[in-house]
C-alpha cells in the first residue's frame, strides 16, 4: 500500500481514494501511478498511525515539500490531514506542506475548515478547471452540482487567504486561452495567486 510516494523533489501523501469529483480528465481513469512506480490505488485506507510509520521510514529534510496529494480528494479526511500536518511541523518546523485540492473542503466537512490550516498548512492548491459552474460540472461532475460546488470553491478560496500564506487557483494548460484568462481574473477577485500547470496524460 503506497501512503507516500516521490514525484520531482516532493514527498506525497495518498491518504485516500474517494472523492468528491469524478473528473473526466483524471489520470487516474488512465494510470495507476502518476511517477512510473508507485500504484496508488489503496485496498483501504491507512490508519494515522500507519501514516506516521511511513513517515518515520523517510529522510524529511531530502525533500521541498510535503504534499496532501494521491489518487483522491485529501480533504475527504481532512481532520486527518490536519493531524498529520501539525505532527510533521513538530518534527520539522521549515519543512513546507501543502495540500492540493479541489476547493470543496467545507461542503465536504459540513463546516468551514479554513481556521484550521493556521500554523500547519502553508500552500493550498486548488484545481479551478473552468470559469463557470456549467463548465465546471461538464468537466468535475461533482456530487455537489455545478452551482454549488463551484460557488463552494471560491468561498474556500477567499477565506483560505486568512490563515494560509500561499493559495492558488490552477488549470491545465490544454485550455483555450480566453478560459485561463477568465480563471486568472477569478483568481484575482478572489485575491489567491493563479498558475497553469502541466496537464498530464
């Protein structure tokens, strides 16, 4: 069972593989990693103590960052992730973590989780996709709808920015141009950074 795995100079964590989206476009309904070696595919999902033994049989200070990040929606244990998070600081206070995201933590956890992060999460990475709830849907097809998992992900946004010293809006960079550029006009009134990233096939 692979908990965390590297990808470029990251050490991931694959907590889960449930999720909120069922994304046309995931890797996952092409691959079983996404680094070439490690299948991500969990017969359950680990115990936090189980977690931590992963954790234990790394050296931290190899790597840039920690990242929530695996083939699911971290936020689907989000007390988890939480957890984890503050352990690592005390272990490792300068050691960056970040989570990525779909932005729809507080309609999964009933609750708005943004406080949180203070102090334990210092990225939050979030996969905007589209500029409006129709494409959003046509693309994510959340359990939540179009409307309001799309409005979902901008309240998270704009409250993240309180607690969390890096959030960003991405999409990949298949899109037309004219969509990034409404997502990167999103991201500004939403006041978090914007970055296109790499689709991976």
């Amino acid at each position: 069972m692979t908990i965390t795995y590297e990808y470029y100079h990251s050490l991931y964590v694959n907590l889960t593989n449930r999720c909120s989206n069922a994304c046309t476009f995931c890797v996952r309904n092409k691959h079983d990693d996404v680094n070439g070696k490690d299948n991500l595919w969990l017969e359950r999902e680990p115990s936090l103590e189980e977690i931590k033994a992963d954790f234990e049989k790394r050296d931290l200070s190899k790597y840039a960052s920690v990242v929530f990040c695996g083939y699911g929606e971290p936020a689907m244990r989000f007390d988890d992730v939480i957890v984890i998070a503050k352990w690592l600081k005390e272990k490792q206070p300068d050691l960056p973590i970040r989570i990525n995201t779909n932005g729809q933590a507080n309609l999964i956890c009933k609750r708005d989780v943004t406080p949180e992060m203070a102090g334990c999460i210092d990225c939050v990475s979030i996969s905007l996709n589209a500029e409006n709830p129709e494409k959003y849907q046509k693309l994510c097809q959340s359990e939540f709808g179009g409307e309001t998992a799309f409005s979902g992900i901008l309240d998270f946004a704009a409250r993240a920015v309180k607690y969390v010293p890096e959030v960003v809006f991405s999409v990949v960079d298949i899109m037309p141009e004219a969509e990034i550029e409404a997502c990167r006009k999103i991201a500004q009134d939403c006041g978090v950074k914007f970055r296109v990233r790499e689709f991976i096939k």
